[in-house]
C-alpha cells in the first residue's frame, strides 16, 4: 500500500510474511510472436528469469467455470475497476475497453456482467509444476494514535529516512540503529505503542490519529537493508505466547504484561522502516497501491507482477481465515509486495484497523485465480499490455 511499501503483515500461528516493492511496466513495441493454443503471450510477463522468455501459459476457461462467478460479482468490483482504469487507460490493449467502461450504467448489474463477459476472456492461473492453488494471504491499513511532539503516551518515534548518513551508518540491526545519535530530530511523528509501530513496519504505510483529530498517512521511505524475523516466532519459540495469541490483540496483551522485555521482542527483527509523511487524501479512501490508485477493502489484492498483470481483474475463489466459508469474488489487482511472488498468488487488502489486522494476519489460504484480460477478436491470441 504504498509506492515503495515494505511490508505487509501475515500473523497465523506467529508468521509473518512481508511485503513491499513497487514494480512498474514499460511500453513495448517488439512483435508479438505467435503462441500455442491455450497459451496467453503477455509482454514484460515470465515465469523462467533466466531463459529470458515472456511467455506465460495460463489456460482459457469459460465463465461458467469460475465458482459463484454472478452480476453481484461484476457490480462489486466495478468501482474498483474503474479505479485500475485511471492507469491502465494509457495503455494501449486497455484503452478501448477502460473507455468503453465509462460509458456503462453502474447501476445496472445485468449490463456490468455482460461488460466483463463480452469484453475479456478468463484464463486459469496455473503454477509452474502445474497446479492451480496457491497462497492467499491478508493484509491491511494500521491506524496509530500520535502526536507531533514528545509528551505523555507519545514516547515511540516513527523515523523519517536518515538522508546524509553513509549506508554502512543506516544498515544495522534495530537494537544498534536505535542508539545512534542520527536519528535525533528526525522523529516524524511520536506515537503511544512500540508495538503499533512494529506492524506499521511490516504494513509498510498506515494512517496516524494526532490529538486534535486530524489524520495524517505516513508511507514507505526506505530501510535499513536488513532481512525481517519474525518477533511473534521470537515469543512463540520462548513460550511467551500460544499460537492462538500471535495476533496484534495477544502481542499487544502480553506487551503491556511485560513492558521490560518488549525492546528484546522488537530487536528480534533486526530490520527497520523509514517513513514519509503522504499528501493529503480523502480519509474514505483506502492507501495507494502499486499501481497507484487506492486500494478497496476486500476488492483489491497485490499480486505478483511478473505472473499476473498489474491492474487486472481477478476472480479468486478461497475462503475465509480458519475457516471453509468460501470469499468467490471478482478482485483487481493494484498492488505489489516482496513476498508476493509466484503464479498463484495474492494478498487480499482487508482494510483499515485492528480489526482487519486481526482477519488478515489470521489469512492463510489455499485459492485458486482467475486473470480476466481483453479479448481481441480476429487475433486469436490474447494480450495484456505495458504502460
């Protein structure tokens, strides 16, 4: 959520997985060359790094095979794919459909399915050994409670990006970066839990509540190079926690038991996160994904953008954490993130606050995607294009 984001939080049974890096396209003019059958040929898309190669074979289905695929789907999702359209209306296989677009009635349900049905054509996500399930995660937008000065509560910094000190300064681990004199006066904001903080470094962006009320959303800046652990794998190994309490509501709980030890629980991720104060937006609106428009709760997933085109739509068909009920629903994918890699794959934005930090750390999912691009009458292939 973010240009640049770090990381995006994943807490089920004391993981976390992470997330954060912005990946853009570029215009192509290279011929397309000819493709197997049931084969999509997208350009700035590979599934082999190192052969080079931009094709990606994905098989074409029919609608009627996409689980729960309905009008209530299509009319969902359609705001959020308007959003996608702010960007992928430059490009040049989306232009035509993202102005066409414009021209639907949003209130017609019927008339919006008939839109996706006419228009592009779903195609199977398959992995490289050939299955068709993958990793759904979650993740979401912190809210933290802060001030612009030092008092009271407000005793944990958010740091601003140390510009001006050599990188061999900057890269090392927390417990050493937090004793340095370089950081002073580059204080962002202060806020009143050590613990927000820390999943506000792995979200990567989130929004600060100050005393008067006003909100301010701070974004990736930059970090100190080193690789994340897992501080709830830290508490669950030292029999601090159980499994069930790896959430943001039992870390919190056992860090206002323990205030003495929370230091050694933080510093066992040796990594850092810098921020950025972001302009000014909307307070109804959701972050700023990868593609950079904002994201919707439970409409917007990040995926791998090397597997799957940034800003497409995605039918996925998984289920809610922990439990069998299903989520089938058409999603856009506007974000990016580093753990996000591989063909079947995505973490599904829950939204803003704890309460969807508690659902989303709790997501891990087994789901199935489906990539809806333009149909192109007449080519017998299918394109996806590079902006």
């Amino acid at each position: 959520m973010r240009s640049l984001r770090y990381l995006r939080s994943l807490m089920s049974f004391g993981h976390l997985l992470f997330a954060g890096l912005l990946v853009t396209a570029c215009s192509s003019t290279a011929p397309r060359p000819s493709t197997p059958q049931n084969t999509a040929y997208v350009p700035g898309l590979r599934t082999d790094a190192g052969s080079g190669s931009s094709l990606t074979r994905w098989r074409t289905e029919d609608w009627q095979q996409l689980p729960g695929w309905s009008e209530r789907q299509a009319q969902s999702a359609w705001q959020p794919f308007l959003q996608s359209c702010k960007a992928l209306g430059k490009q040049r296989d989306w232009q035509q459909v993202c102005m066409d677009a414009q021209r639907m009635n949003a209130a017609n349900a019927s008339e919006l399915q008939r839109f996706f049905e006419e228009r592009f054509r779903p195609w199977h996500l398959t992995n490289d050994d050939g299955s068709t399930t993958g990793l759904i995660t979650g993740y979401y937008e912190p809210v933290l409670r802060g001030s612009l000065t030092r008092h009271g509560p407000y005793q944990t910094p958010v740091y601003r990006y140390p510009h001006g000190i050599a990188s061999t300064q900057v890269n090392k681990p927390r417990a050493h970066l937090m004793k340095q004199p370089f950081l002073k006066g580059r204080e962002l904001v202060w806020v009143d839990d050590p613990v927000d903080v820390a999943y506000l470094q792995v979200q990567g962006s989130g929004r600060v509540r100050l005393e008067d009320g006003r909100m301010i959303r701070v974004g990736f800046a930059g970090t100190n190079n080193l690789p994340f652990r897992s501080f709830a794998r830290w508490l669950l190994d030292r029999h601090q926690i159980t499994a069930d309490q790896a959430t943001i509501k039992g870390i919190k709980q056992w860090a206002h038991a323990h205030p003495q030890q929370v230091d050694d629980m933080l510093n066992a991720n040796p990594r850092v996160v810098f921020f950025r104060e972001m302009p000014a937006v909307d307070e109804s609106t959701g972050p700023t994904g990868a593609l950079g428009v904002p994201l919707t709760p439970e409409h917007s997933i990040a995926v791998d953008p090397s597997h799957v085109p940034l800003g497409a739509p995605v039918f996925l068909s998984t289920t809610r954490p922990l439990s069998n009920e299903p989520i089938q629903k058409l999603v856009i994918a506007q974000d990016t993130g580093s753990a996000i890699k591989g063909t079947v794959r995505a973490d599904y934005f829950w939204g803003l606050g704890d309460a969807a930090g508690e659902t989303a750390g709790r997501m891990k999912q087994r789901g199935e995607m489906w990539v809806l691009l333009p149909r192109y009458m007449g080519s017998g292939q299918l394109y996806s294009a590079r902006g």
